[in-house]
C-alpha cells in the first residue's frame, strides 16, 4: 500500500462545509467538515458522514476511463450483492465459514485443471490479497527449497513487477536483473541461462509484460535450463508470474506451452482481480505438487476454532472477493471466458491498428497476447511527447500512462493502453476521436511547453 506522511495541511475554517449538512448535526456547534488531523468531538449523521465523504471522491478519476490500470473496474450487480453478502467473513476463520474455504478450494480445483497439472489432487495452492503476495510466496518457497553455497539468487527479466525487486530486498536475495536491449524488451532462454549459477533459487518468467502486455518465451526458458542441467547438474526451477497471462492464454492461446505442462515449472501465480474478471483484491499462487511448498513455511492455527494451516503474508481478510471468483468461474464457464477475454483483445487490437494509422506513433506491441498495447513517438511526431499526449488525455478524463523503460532502455518512453473487460468497442472509438483531437492541438501549438514526466504518480 501507498506510505503517507502526517500533517498536509491545516484543516478548514469551521463551518466550511455545506450548511446543509450542519442543520443535521447533534452538535451545532462543531466543524461540519470532515477531520483532517484529529477526530471531531461528536458524531456525524450517517447521511451527512457519507455525503461528505462522496463529495471528496467526486474528485477522483473515473475507473472506467483508467486505461492505466490492469485491475478489474466492472462486475455484474450479482457478483457485486454476492460480495456484500461475504464481506464480513474473515477468509481466515475456516472453521467458523466452512462453505466460504470451500468455495477457495474449488478455484484452487479449477486453477490446476486451466494450467494442465498433470496430477491435480497433488497440487496445492491458495488465494492471496493479489498476485504480489502469491509472488512472496512463491518466491519463499523457492528460497526455502535452495541450498548453495553463497547468497541466493534469483534471475528475471528487468521488466517484471517491483513486487520481485521487494521479494529480492526483504529476503535479501540478489536480483539478477537481465535488462532491456535494443528492441528485446523481455527475458529470453540464452540471457537467463547465462546469469544461472548454484546459487540461483529460480528463474522467473512473466506471461504479460507489464511495460508492453508481451509473453516471454516460457517453454524456451526451460528448455534452456533443461539443457544447463545436463551440462552442469544445476537443476533451476522456473516460476511463471502470469498475473495477467494465466487467465488469458488458457482460453485465447490454448496452443501455448507455457504452464505445469512443462516439468520444470514449480509454481504460478495470477490476479484474480485483473483478468480474473473480479474487483481487488484477490490473487492465487498453485505449486505443481504439494513438496514444491515446504511444509515448515505453513503454520497451524487453533485458536480460531478447529486447525488450520495457513500460508500467508496476512492474517484476516474478507471473503468476498474469493466468493466473487467462484461466482465468476460458475457464472462464465470456459466459454464465457474466452468470450470476454476474445472481446477484450479485439478492442486492443483494432483501436491499436487505428493508432498506428494515425501516423506519429510506433507501435511496440499489438494487443494480441495480453489485450495491451505500448507505442512511442515516432519521427513524424513533431513538436510533441508521450507525455504531452498523456497531459492533454487526462484533462479530458482519459487515464494513459507514459512513463520511460528499464535500465539501458530509459531513453525509450511509451503510452500503453489496457483494455479490460467494461472498454466497449464505443468506449474504444470515442477515446479514439479524443486522441485523434489532442493531436490537432498538440501540432498547432507546438511551442506550449513539454511534459518531462508522467502525470501519474502511483
């Protein structure tokens, strides 16, 4: 979560808020504005505390206009009663909400089908707060299994998500970041095998680059460490953070050999709140087989009733959102899957074809493995940056990212699009026209000053 320091600002004038609020306060005499430093001395109306509150958050974007964000912004009405209903259980009393740790382990069930473990009663596995806790996770595991001989390693691409450059600072394993090249913007085979050492805990690949929405080549990457262990006995597991990818590919690329169908894949993770099509936050991580996970790293608990083994970074946290995923699961089927993820990749590809017509922008990807798309000024782009156009989209509403690449890469700065489930064909078109009207003003008044930087900061 974000860090905040103390005080901002001094809190308003007394009586600055709308004096409406004020005639139904019990105490006249108080602020009617909301605390900023310290607590007020007498309660709110619970219709005046939530006006108050809704008057603030007027002010922040629209969700269905973030084009930034890979999280899921829209669920059905039923999916959103179902989770109001889950709210109050604490996902971790499994004894006092038996039918709720059902529900997980189904989807645990149908994770391990979707990603072909080849004995799925062996597989074992656990919903998280999102996919960077499974990534902890996972990477404990990995750490746990290692036993070199110096500091432990781990090899990865430097594209993946900061929750690995965290894992690597907090468990103080070394990040052997492969970094960015030319137009090679993800890890391949040759370059994670040549940084694999005995103290390599494990090789991570991403199914959906952050940067550019692009697979890196799994099957490749373990093919090549196949062959290091033949050469040299080093046996190097690999974790697939598919975080977006592992609920795209098992319907859109069904062809694609990147999951437990390859043996040296120990362990994946994905969001449920991104492409798992439910609000945040849930995240699942699977082991291929229940010895992948060290067995002292999960703990018993009795004290809630009953005994529970639990393996997380947290402790209570509401069911709601595991519910949500099973009624997301019952509700679509395989079918309604590759429905909506097909959907959703049809917009990315199409609105970036028309992009790239446009005529200053160089598409860096298409769409059509994760439904995102990066794409950079090009030549013809005269008098103007991504982060102009970033600048002017947001005035209008419109959340695009721009923001520069990697180390060795920083000279390279993009615009990425992420189209999810609720970014309808119309939406598609009319953030279309905005762009193309932002370029109008942009080339007719180059000389109103650049932005260096994005408006974002997340």
């Amino acid at each position: 979560m974000v860090l905040h320091s103390g005080r901002r600002r001094d809190p308003a004038p007394q009586g600055a808020g709308n004096p409406f609020h004020g005639l139904a306060d019990p105490d006249p005499g108080s602020e009617i504005t909301l605390p900023h430093l310290r607590l007020r001395d007498g309660p709110l109306p619970p219709d005046a505390a939530l006006q108050l509150v809704r008057d603030e958050l007027e002010l922040d974007g629209s969700a269905r206009l973030n084009l930034a964000t890979f999280v899921t912004t829209w669920m059905e009405p039923q999916a959103r009663a179902l989770m109001n209903d889950c709210v109050a259980k604490n996902m971790i009393d499994k004894d006092e909400y038996p039918q709720t740790a059902e529900l997980e382990r189904r989807c645990v069930n149908i994770l391990a089908d979707l990603w072909h473990a080849p004995e799925p009663a062996d597989v074992i596995g656990c919903s998280t707060t999102g996919s960077s806790e499974a990534c902890m996770l996972a990477g404990m595991a990995l750490k746990r299994r290692w036993h070199g001989p110096g500091r432990p390693n781990l090899v990865m691409g430097s594209n993946v998500q900061i929750c690995w450059e965290k894992f690597c600072e907090y468990w103080e394993v070394e990040p052997r970041l492969v970094p960015m090249s030319g137009e090679r913007f993800h890890l391949t085979a040759e370059e994670a095998v040549a940084r694999c050492d005995e103290n390599t805990i494990g090789v991570v690949a991403i199914l959906g680059s952050t940067f550019d929405g692009g697979y890196e080549p799994v099957a490749e990457i373990t093919a090549a460490l196949d062959g290091l262990r033949r050469r040299t006995g080093l046996d190097i597991p690999v974790h697939v953070d598919g975080a977006s990818g592992a609920m795209i590919a098992p319907f859109l690329d069904p062809g694609l050999t990147w999951d437990f169908r390859l043996p040296r894949v120990a362990s994946i993770n994905t969001s449920g709140h991104k492409y798992g099509l439910v609000y945040p936050g849930v995240g699942w991580v699977l082991w291929r087989h229940r010895e992948l996970l060290p067995a002292e790293l999960v703990f018993s608990v009795n004290y809630l009733g009953g005994d529970m083994p639990t393996f997380a970074l947290n402790f209570s946290r509401p069911g709601a959102e595991v519910a949500a995923q099973y009624y997301t699961f019952a509700r679509l089927g395989r079918e309604g899957f590759r429905a909506v993820q097909q959907a959703a990749r049809d917009v990315a590809t199409r609105l970036a074809d028309r992009i790239e017509e446009l005529g200053p922008f160089r598409l860096l990807t298409r769409g059509d493995e994760l439904p995102v798309f990066a794409f950079t000024t090009n030549e013809r782009a005269e008098g103007f940056t991504v982060f102009d156009v970033s600048r002017r989209l947001r005035e209008r509403g419109w959340q695009v990212p721009a923001y520069s690449f990697p180390a060795e890469r920083q000279d390279l700065s993009v615009l990425r699009i992420v189209c999810r489930n609720g970014f309808t064909q119309d939406l598609a078109d009319l953030f279309f026209e905005e762009l193309r009207r932002v370029l109008a003003e942009l080339r007719s008044a180059p000389d109103c000053g650049h932005a260096t930087e994005t408006a974002f900061h997340h």
